[in-house]
DNA sequence: TTATTACTTAGTAAAACACTAGGAATTTAA
DNA sequence: TTAAATTCCTAGTGTTTTACTAAGTAATAA
C-alpha cells in the first residue's frame, strides 16, 4: 500500500468538494486557491477521479466538479487507491521460491497488515469527516465572534 | 504520515529479526538474502532504526542485529516513523493566512484522520504479527483464511 | 461569438527510492 | 598477530515519483 502525501492532495481536494458542493458545481480554480495546490497538479489528480467515478465534472462557465456519488458512498480508500496506485507487494505468488517459507511468512504477515490498514480507512467516509467538522470547531486560530473582538482587542492595546 | 514500499522494506526486516533473532544475532546478509533487499540498502535503513534504538548492532563475526526493545514494545509505527520520517502536513500552524478557515478546515481534518490512521498501527505490535503467523499457517501457495488478523485491534473484518 | 470551464499531453526540476561502491571500525577466531 | 566477518559510514547513480509549468483542445453558458 501506499499513503503519501499525493493521497493527501486528493483527499483534500474532495474534502473542499464535499464542503462547497452544496450549492453548484465547483471549479478546480476555487480548489486551487483554497488549498494552495496548482491548477494544472488539480487536473492530473482529477483525471484519476474521475476514471474513478469519484468526480463528475461539467463543462464550460459556470461549471466544474461534483462528487460522483453520495459523500457517504466514497471512503478515504477509495481517494487514495484511485491516484495512488495501491500496489499489491508480493511477488511471490505462487511463482517465487519460497525460502524455506521464511520470506513468503513474512510477505503475508505484511500483507495482512497492509489490509487491515486499507479495511480501516475503507470504514471512514467522506461525510464522515465533514460531519466531524461540523461537529468541533476545527481551524486554524480560532476565530473568535466579532462581537467580541473590538474587546479583546481594546483590553490588550 | 507517508507509508510507502520503504516502509514495508523496514517492517518486513524487522519482522525477519522478530523471527529469526532467537538464538543469536541476526546479520544483514541473511534479512537481504531472506527477503530480496540489497545488503547496502538494508544498512542504510537500520542506521535509521538504530538511531531509534529500535534494533541494536553487534560487529565481528558471529555478530549481527538484535531487537532494540521487546517485540511486544515495537509497533508497526515506531518502524515506519523510522525509516519514514512521519512528516506533519499543514503549514498553517498559526502562521499562514486561513483562506476564511475553508482551508484549515480541510488541514485539520487531514490531521484527525492522520492520527487516527497513526493511532491504529501503532496499536499493533511486531509479536502481534509473529503471533499471527505462528497461529495461522501463513506461505505463499496455501489458500489463507479471509483474515487472519482480524481481531488484532478489536476491528471487525 | 466569446469567455469559461473541463479535459489532454508534453515537458521538467526536485525529491525520493533502491541500489552500487568503497571504505573504516570493531570483534572473533585461526 | 593476522585474517575474516560484521557493523558502520559516505558518496554517487539510475530510475521513479512529485508537483508543477506550459500549451493547447473540447464543450457550453451567456
């Protein structure tokens, strides 16, 4: 398997789709600006999410992205595996000699492991994590109510 | 978090030593013949997992690698963090501007499930994965079980 | 018809990967 | 004391992956 910061583009970008889909499609230029991540590296990933079914996009002005399917329908495997490639590790399939088992033991514990790893993000949906986010105040600095900040800011200057 | 084929490179070997390190020191050349990775590559990831106190060199003949700690003390994550330097994503901790907190969003959400994926194989424990392979008969050609490491982390398969 | 968007392809600098090469330091055994 | 085995260290290298720039083509709304 793989998990790299690549995945972490991806997931991001259908996160921010996710977020602002509600209301219209969204362009890979507003992806771009939100996420700091460039137009064109967008398009590459999107090609792949879209072979994916994970994204549907729409031409011309006042187009550009929705999800392909319910939020709750895409998991974070699905992200990953459709830019990243999961790779199967073992090349040992029946073909190789097996080392007295010893090297074959220690390709299947890994993937074993490799699985669960991918049955635990297969669990985890999108709307999973957008309903986290509604849920707790993530963010950056915290923004604090305006109403309280003329205050704040009158008490420390 | 980055999981990549280096990363299974080190579990892998790690695994090796979990199970061939009984009687005596383990050398490189026998996890590099074992496994199929180059003797030189193999040094340069155990540089790393010493540097982590993670397995403990012995020079001269009849030397070899130990575990640094018992395996039921080395998770999974311990060795990819090792070898993979476990980097942290968003660069907006406090400094960079939020984009209207769209953007930090969509970071900390990154993060949260981040950890979460961090957390769960940091749970699982190289005797873990020996366990399993004593238990079950792992090889190459014989057909595995669906799951052999199902109940590991208490994750339903 | 024009602007806007998705889509496509080619190229590229930088990093990571996996390895080769050549040695130095340490220790065991002949 | 010498030779061999092993860890330990550093430098270099071809390949792949990243993340990006550039330059388009195709479809569509106004």
């Amino acid at each position: 398997m793989r998990l790299s910061t690549k995945g972490r583009y991806a997931v991001t970008a259908m996160l921010d789709l996710a977020l602002n889909g509600q209301d219209g499609p969204v362009t890979l230029s507003d992806i771009s600006e939100n996420q700091g991540i460039s137009l064109s590296y967008l398009e590459q990933l999107f090609a792949a999410l879209r072979a994916k079914k994970l994204v549907r996009g729409v031409r011309g002005p006042g187009g550009g992205y929705f999800l392909g399917r319910d939020a709750d329908e895409i998991s974070i495997a699905n992200i990953i595996c459709a830019v990243d490639e999961w790779v199967e590790f073992t090349r040992c399939q029946g073909k190789e000699d097996c080392r007295g088992g010893q090297r074959c033991l220690t390709h299947s514990l890994w993937d074993d492991l490799s699985r669960q790893i991918y049955e635990f993000i297969e669990e985890i949906s999108l709307a999973d994590l957008v309903r986290r986010g509604q849920e707790s105040n993530h963010g950056c600095h915290k923004e604090k109510p305006a109403s309280t900040l003329g205050e704040i800011s009158g008490q420390a200057a």
